[in-house]
C-alpha cells in the first residue's frame, strides 16, 4: 500500500512508519494544526513583553512611583501579569515576571523590583 504525505498528498519514500515527504511538509502540517492556540499565546506574550518594558522603563531605579494615567498612556495593560505577591501586612503586589506594581490611592502606583 502505497504512503501518502498528510500536507502535500505526494507519495511517501522512505521509512514504513513515515507521515512527512519532507521536514517543510511536517512543520507546515504542525502548524496549520496548533494555529489557534499559538496565535493566542503569543498575543498574551508580546502583551507580557510590552508591560515589562513600560515597568522597566518607568523604575529605572528599582523602586519609585508613577501615575495609572502614565502607564495607560504608554500602552500598559493592567489585565496581563504574571503572579501576585500578598504580602504578611495585607498589600498586593501584581508582577511582570520581576517588575511589579502595587495600587496606591489617587491612582498612583508604586514600581518594585524583585531581587531573585
């Protein structure tokens, strides 16, 4: 019985357990399959990215204080972070992998740095 690629339809030569013609086939086939989730994590990823700069821009000096207002205008969203840090006297703390923020009243927001 005569083997066929799954992306292409050409005949397979080559192994009995084969799938492919070739690796261009295989990566094409692989990413038309996983297109929907893909797209979606690199959406929430270039988000992350783009917070992370904003912060890291903003607290240059590891700890300092900014406007919501400042942020948002750069492009800041509030909704992409990574994890959150209660902390033992009740503050919550919202981080981009080690850049984190922490909402302060009159809507100033106060930077952090984690030191790893």
């Amino acid at each position: 019985m005569e083997k066929t690629c799954l992306e292409c339809h050409e005949k397979i030569v080559g192994r009995e357990d084969k799938k492919f013609c070739s690796d261009g086939c295989r990566n094409a086939y692989n990413n038309k399959i996983n297109k929907d989730s893909t797209n979606y994590m690199r959406n929430v990823n270039n988000k992350l990215r783009k917070n992370y700069r904003i912060l890291a821009a903003q607290n240059q000096e590891g700890k300092s204080k900014t406007t919501k207002n400042k942020l948002l205008s750069k492009g800041f969203d509030f909704d992409f972070f990574t994890n959150i840090l209660h902390t033992n006297n009740g503050n919550t703390y919202f981080f981009v992998y080690d850049q984190g923020y922490r909402k302060l009243d009159d809507d100033y927001i106060m930077l952090v740095k984690k030191d790893f």
